[in-house]
C-alpha cells in the first residue's frame, strides 16, 4: 500500500462531480447569505450556483452627497464585478437608494452603462432617473423588463425608453418637483423633438400593461397611450395641489380614449370637491370598473358622486374618506345602504372617518349578509391615518431588495 508521500500527482485522486441540479437544488433551499457565501468558497460548482443567487437582487445606492469624480470612480469599481456571467445572474436592481440619495448624473451613469448593458435578464428595476441613453440619445434596452419603479421629471428621454422597453407589466411612474406637463414640455421643445414625439405616441406604449401607478401630472398625456392597464392608481402630489385649476383644465381637455379593461381604480391626495370634479372627467373611460378606492366624499358632494357611481353596472368593491364623523353601525349602514342601492354586485364597503375629537381615524368595513337584520355584516376599528393601498406597482412581489 503507498502512503501519501508515495502517491504521484499522475495518482492523484479526483472525485466525480455531482450532477449540477443536486447542487443547484441545495442552493436553491438556502436562505441565510453568510451560507451561501461559504457554500461558494467550498467548490466551483457550488460558487457557480451559489452567485446565481447572491447576485439575483443588487442594490448601488447612490451617495447622498453630490456626484464628484471619487464617487464615480467608486461606483465604476463596484460595478466591474459585474460583468459576464454575474452580469446575466441580476434580476432585480436598485438604483433609486433612500429619498435623500442624489439622483445619478449622466457623468455618473456613463460609468456604469456597460455593466447595465450586459444585464440582459433584468426583470425589476428601481431608480430615481430615466435619463439614461447613451451620448447620441440611445435608450438602455432590458428584454425581460416586467417591473419598473421611477422617480423622473418628464423629458424625450423617458419616451424613448418607454418606447424601447415594451415588455414592463408594471409601471410606478413618480415625477420628480421639477416636472413639466407633457403639453408644456412639447410646446418647448425644438421641430424634431416634437416629431419624435408624435411618433413615439401615435401608438399605445406598454402594449402588456397590467398595473400602473403614476402621478397625477402624467395623467392627462401619458394614461391613454398607454395599453390595455387593468390596475390603476393615481396620486396627487404637492406639485399638483399647488395649480389644482391648471391640472383640471389639462383632464378636462386632454383627448381621452375608453379603458375597457381597467378594473381597480385608487385615486389619493384630493379634497371631496377636486375629486368629483377630477373624477367626472375620468370616470366615462372605465366602464367595467368594477373596485374603486382613494375616495374622497361628503355629506356636500356625495350625492353627484352616487350618480357618477352609477354608471358603473360591475362595482362591487367601495373604499371612501367621509369628512362627517359616523358614530354608530346604524349611521354606517345608512351611508352604505345609499352606495348599496346602486347595485346589488357591490358587496364590500369600507368608510374612513375622523372621530369626535379629530384625533384618530375610525375605519368602518361592511360586507353585504342577508342573515344580518341591518343586511350588512359591520365591523369597526381605529387607526392613526387611513391607509394607501398600496399598488403592486409600487412593490413588485419578486422585489426583496
């Protein structure tokens, strides 16, 4: 028998490798990241399979500082590890950081715009600008985009994008305070830009839209180019609120085109009488509408919103704001049984209201039960502030960065 010191390295034995799926299945079960860093110093199968995860959800948070040449160099060292095959692992990338991050300069971006270019199998993406083509204009293109969540003031740039990426399903579009209508921004803009852009839009954009999320300056313009959403959130910031008159002008006036489809509607941010004033200026696009929430009503305003409300033969879900405290189920059902007597399919009420005192909110939830004397089956609880629903645009469900 040799020893080991007799053994030649002609001799040396190798163990078989393991099918790769018994490596990818123990992988696969491994949650802990210290794990599955140790697992991948332990042998190249196992690395491999091991940065198919670790690199699936990345994150460059951008400085909260401004950008200098250090920043940029930095950011152009962490993101030379992403190339070639890990390039290809990336899923999910987070470029928007904290709400105190600066948004990414062009100079910035141009560092990194090789790695981006090289992440072909992206299908979430999370940043605070679009502007991200190349010197001559060139937009990023992401094959597998699905989700995408953006904070971006309206410019060629975006369109170009939107434009080039027709995959995304889901869209969170957020302007940024220094926003511009589309009308002001085409008014502006120079013959080719504004030729561009009617070409751009002459045809629907996200052609597999599902779920929209987008602020209420976009609104006018953007919605009705886009495809066939059935999910559909509206917030209205301060940048809004500030010219209330002006955005009315733009919803009243825009060219709008029947939404089928749309079958959720969330509309936040509007006092009872901007809202109806808003939402009569919507509501005959989205005649299959069939759960509305975000409502903001009034003992003052309620009655033209039921007529409006009538309109809508599939609602079965309502969730409103009411500006009068309701102190008793029995005034609960009062108000419902005036939202229920459009339609027998609405089943599902909720009411937000301010206590006596102003202090907390009381939210009231009735669903419909004909073995309930009232006919509804009520039940109350109390919060500090009426929760947003949160739309799935905003938070894609393979988002876990």
């Amino acid at each position: 028998m040799q020893s080991s010191a007799q053994i030649t390295k002609s001799d040396t034995i190798v163990l078989p490798l393991l099918p790769f799926e018994l490596y990818r299945d123990v992988v696969e079960n491994v949650k802990d990241v210290a794990l599955l860093r140790l697992l991948s110093s332990i042998s190249p199968s196992f690395q491999k399979e091991c940065e198919r995860i670790l690199w699936r959800y990345v994150s460059l948070k951008p400085p909260v500082a401004p950008w200098s040449s250090g920043t940029c160099q930095s950011l152009f060292a962490r993101t030379k590890i992403l190339s070639g095959d890990r390039a290809k692992y990336v899923r999910s990338l987070d470029l928007a950081g904290s709400p105190t991050s600066v948004p990414i300069s062009k100079v910035a971006f141009q560092y990194f715009r090789p790695a981006l270019q090289q992440m072909t199998r992206i299908t979430t993406l999370r940043i605070r600008s679009l502007d991200m083509s190349s010197p001559d204009g060139t937009p990023l293109i992401f094959p597998s985009l699905i989700h995408l969540s953006c904070q971006t003031s309206f410019n060629i740039s975006l369109l170009r994008f939107m434009k080039a990426n027709p995959t995304i399903q889901s869209l969170y579009l957020e302007c940024a305070s220094t926003n511009v209508s589309i009308d002001e921004y085409y008014s502006s803009a120079e013959p080719e830009i504004q030729s561009e852009m009617d070409s751009i839009l002459s045809t629907p954009l996200f052609p597999e839209l599902d779920t929209l999320s987008i602020c209420s300056t976009y609104v006018p313009s953007v919605l009705w180019k886009l495809g066939p959403v059935r999910h559909l959130t509206i917030k209205f910031d301060e940048f809004a609120r500030r010219s209330p008159e002006m955005l009315f002008n733009y919803y009243l006036n825009c060219r709008k085109r029947d939404i089928p489809s749309l079958k959720t509607l969330r509309i936040y941010g509007l006092s009872d009488t901007y809202y109806n004033r808003i939402f009569e200026t919507l509501y005959l696009s989205f005649p299959n509408l069939e759960d509305l929430g975000g409502v903001t009503t009034s003992s003052a305003t309620i009655d033209h919103l039921i007529t409006m409300l009538s309109t809508f033969p599939h609602l079965h879900r309502l969730e409103a704001l009411y500006d009068s405290p309701i102190t008793t189920s029995s005034e609960f059902v009062d108000l419902s049984n005036r939202f229920g007597d459009l339609s027998t399919v609405l089943k599902d009420i909720t009411i937000w209201s301010l206590d006596s005192s102003g202090a907390f909110f009381v939210r009231w939830d009735g669903k419909r039960d004909g073995s309930q004397e009232a006919g509804w089956d009520v039940q109350r609880s109390e919060a500090s502030s009426r929760e947003e629903e949160v739309s799935s645009a905003a938070l894609p469900k393979d988002w876990t960065g």
